[in-house]
C-alpha cells in the first residue's frame, strides 16, 4: 500500500448526498477493477454495517441507511491496494 494508491482511491469515489436523510450514492471511477467493503462506523467506533461490491470498476453504489439513527458516521472504503474513510451525516 502507498500513498498514491490511497490517494487515488480517495478521489476515484465520491459519496453524495451528505448530509443525507439515509439513502447514500457512491459514484466509483477506478482504474482498475477492484472487489470493495464498506464497512459504516459510529461515532464510538463501532461497526453499525457492512456492504461489499465484486469487481467494480466504475458505476454507482446505492448505501441505505435510513435504518440508522440521525448523527455521524465513518465510512471505511476498502480496494484490493488501499483503504479511505469518509465522514458522513445522516439528518432528517
């Protein structure tokens, strides 16, 4: 793992609306196919959920957190070469 490989990874995914009401958009612009995790964290560091994707190289995820109480979380995106996180707030 280096540090251009995070990088690109970091602006390769996009995640919209933020703050969201609970229905959450990946837009992913890899290079190169990648298998991803997403794992979402509370506040308090705990993992709240877990979603994968198999070889994705471009296109868009759709996350659904309406389930999930109102505050911040993390989400932790994970490629085969690097791992991102994206901060998050769910409000309705």
């Amino acid at each position: 793992i280096s540090v251009s490989d995070i990088k690109e990874l970091d602006h390769s995914i996009q995640v919209y609306p933020n703050p969201s009401s609970g229905i959450l958009r990946l837009k992913v612009n890899l290079k190169s196919a990648s298998d991803l995790t997403i794992r979402v964290t509370n506040i308090l560091g705990q993992q709240v959920g877990r979603f994968a994707t198999a070889k994705m190289q471009q296109g868009e995820i759709k996350l659904d957190l309406s389930a999930y109480a109102n505050g911040v979380y993390v989400l932790s995106i994970q490629s085969d070469k690097a791992t991102v996180s994206k901060k998050i707030i769910l409000q309705r």
